[in-house]
C-alpha cells in the first residue's frame, strides 16, 4: 500500500488547522499563513466539523484498522517533512511498522545527492502508481494526489482508498472527546461507501484529471488500434516503454560513434 500523507506544514498552514498543535507550532503555521496565503478568517472547529483539516497519521491508521488491515501491511509514505514530527508518527507507526519511503528503498545514495528533491518525487509517484491499493489523505490542491487518482484508473481502475473527511469528521470529533465505543465499527460503516477506484461519475469539484471516465477511456473492443486498452498489467507496460528507450538509446550511440569513426 502507498498512502500520500498531506500532513505537512504548507498543508495544514493552507486549511487552517491548528489547535492540535503546541503554541510554538501554532505560531509557525500561523506565520506561514500570513506570508503565503490570502487573509481569510478560519475557525477549527468549523473547518474539523466538514472535513477541512487533513487527516492525523493516527486517524489514518485507525481507518487502515477499521478496515481490516493489520501490521503485516507493507505501506510506503509519499510525504514530505511531517509537521510535529514523530510526536504524530508514532501512534501511525505502533499500527503499522512496516513503512517505508524514497529514502529507505534507495540503496544508491542517488536521492541523497539530489538536492532539489525532484527524484524523490518521482520515486513517490512510480511507487504509488504501481501499489496494489494507493490512499491519499487529502484531496486538496495537490497535483500529485490528484493526477495519481486518474492514472490508476486509466491504468485498470487500480485498487483506490479515499477517505470522506466530511463524513469521518464526527467520528473523530467524538473519540477527542473521549467516545471511543463502536469508533472502528463506525469509522468502517463509513469507509464501505467508497468505490474503491472504480468506475464512478464525474462530479463537481472532482477534476476531470482526477477522472476522465468515461471520456478519455479505452476501449476493449476498439476497432481503431490507437483506441484499444492496454494490458492489464502496468508493470509490462513500462517494461516495454523502457525496452524501446534503451534500444533507442543504443541506436543513437551507435550513430553518434559511427559518425565520430566516419570524420
């Protein structure tokens, strides 16, 4: 499993969710605020009570919980610097041990040297493209979640889990108050209304990149060649692709020398 955890200070700076953190914490989102969004007066409690605050690493492993996932999952994190740092991380990490990212998969020391971080993301994107189930945390302004969502579909409508916040919101609310009888029974109840990455219709403000279907789909019974769909399996896929460019590669090689001998 591959799960975009949104739970980094541009983020929760961006929704306004504060009063989880310390003062200093508080005042460092609040700062970044002011110095890189439009002034907009933002209320916790209203946003927490429609789902307008990222999820916790902890509210997420609960619903992995709820769902019947236990800590023999495999899970990698595509996420940047979490904000408050392993204070969050280990209530996630006591559920689900086995994490990994871009850093602890490179045996390379390639992502290391790569100081603007462009590599990581790509590792973070090839990951959960080709994950047997990708969650993201936050269906926010984020590109990377959102182009991720589309790409599996069109990829065989790959195992997807999207939490509705709005609809979790309650369900969290409560435990913070101390109601936790029934909480995984009733964070599962929610949890079952999702499709899962499948087929669904397009509504707003679902972006058309999150899903295409059915505009830009293949089809199975194309008549045209260039409409047909592509195996199954994406691992062969870009196998192939990668094939064709190392051949290409060794052609232009290949030329490129033949033309130096030549001179």
């Amino acid at each position: 499993m591959a799960i975009h955890l949104r739970f980094e200070m541009d983020m929760l700076a961006f929704a306004g969710c504060f009063d989880i953190f310390t003062r200093e914490e508080q005042r460092i989102l609040k700062k970044y605020r002011e110095e890189n969004f439009a002034a907009k007066k933002l209320v916790y409690s209203e946003r927490r009570a429609i789902g307008k605050c990222p999820l916790t690493p902890e509210e997420v492993g609960l619903i992995l919980r709820s769902m019947g996932f236990d800590n023999s999952t495999r899970i990698y994190l595509a996420a940047g610097e979490l904000f408050g740092g392993e204070r969050f991380m280990k209530p996630f990490r006591s559920l689900f041990p086995r994490l990994e990212n871009h850093s602890t998969v490179d045996t390379t020391d390639e992502l290391a040297k790569n100081t603007h971080g462009l590599l990581g993301s790509a590792v973070d994107y090839m990951v959960c493209l080709l994950a047997d189930i990708f969650m993201p945390t936050y269906d926010g302004p984020s590109n990377f979640a959102n182009n991720l969502l589309g790409h599996r579909l069109y990829y065989g409508f790959r195992t997807t889990i999207r939490p509705d916040r709005k609809a979790l919101a309650p369900v969290f609310i409560d435990r913070e108050k101390g109601q936790t009888t029934d909480i995984e029974e009733a964070v599962r109840k929610v949890m079952l209304s999702t499709n899962f990455g499948g087929p669904h219709k397009r509504l707003p403000p679902e972006s058309f990149y999150t899903n295409s279907w059915p505009e830009c789909f293949c089809q199975m019974a194309a008549m045209n060649p260039a409409d047909k769909c592509p195996p199954d399996n994406v691992l062969d896929i870009l196998d192939s692709q990668l094939a064709t460019e190392r051949i290409d590669d060794s052609e232009s090689i290949a030329s490129n020398f033949t033309s130096d001998v030549d001179k």
